[in-house]
C-alpha cells in the first residue's frame, strides 16, 4: 500500500518552480517570494514521504531546502533581516546541521539587532555538531561568532 504525504500539488510545483528558477540563474521565479512564504509552511505539515520512494522524498526535501535559502538570501537583499531570520530557522528546522544556514540566520539575526539570539543558536549548533559528528564549526562560522561577540 502507497502512502502520500499532505502536500497540495500546487505548493509542491511552487517549490520545484521556485527552486528551477534559482538553479538555472533566472531572476523572475515562477513564484515570487511573499506566494512562496505563503505555499512553504503548507509543505511542514507532514514528512516529505511516499512509503517506497525514499530517494523521491530526499529530493524534495533538498528542493524544499533549496528554495527557503532562495527565499531568505532575497528577504537579505530587500533588508528584511527579521523575515530572513525566520526562514533560515525553517532550514535548520529540516536540517539541523546546515552551517550555511545557520550562518546566514546568524548575520540576520545580527543585523535584525538579536546578536544575543545569534551567538545563543551558534552555542546550540556547536554543541549539536560536537554530540552528533564529534566535530567543531567550520571555521567561517567560527570567526563570524568571534566577529558578533567583540562586535556586542
């Protein structure tokens, strides 16, 4: 017996749509980002999963993934570093070991005024990162901690 996921078929085309457009450098996305902050929280509400395809739902999920780091490089561009912030948090929600999520966050976060909010989720990670792979940060992610704490 198959079993899908409660995803609209709308908000899965949004993302792949959205996801395209990044890949192929085109700046007009099928969706533009305030429809697509509107389709992605639909696709949180239940694992990527169609029993049987588990490599169809990895790949949905780096599509998924791909286009929340779209949509928060452009909420960047436009200086919504609260909103970027946000959608970063919804990556490492996904994926709680995406340093370059968690540094983009961190900048947001920073320039949103929330350095204390930053430095605390760079604790986190680290810690996460140490438990799970006995590793540390990378060192790009290091130096932009050192950076927010002499910056404070």
């Amino acid at each position: 017996m198959r079993t899908v996921a409660p995803i609209s078929t709308l908000s899965l085309l949004a993302l792949i749509g959205l996801s395209s457009c990044v890949k192929s450098g085109q700046k007009t996305p099928l969706v533009t980002p305030p429809l697509a902050t509107q389709i992605a929280p639909s696709v949180e509400t239940g694992p990527f999963i169609v029993i049987g395809h588990l490599e169809h739902r990895d790949r949905l999920q780096r599509v998924y993934v791909d286009a929340l780091m779209e949509l928060g490089g452009r909420l960047v561009e436009e200086d919504r570093h609260a909103k970027a912030a946000e959608v970063f948090r919804r990556v490492l929600a996904r994926d709680e070991l995406h340093e370059e999520a968690l540094r983009a966050m961190m900048r947001s976060l920073a320039e949103a005024g929330e350095r204390s909010q930053a430095l605390r989720a760079y604790r986190a990670f680290a810690a996460k990162l140490r438990e799970e792979l006995d590793a540390d940060p990378e060192e790009e992610t290091t130096m932009l901690s050192e950076q927010l704490q002499t910056s404070a």
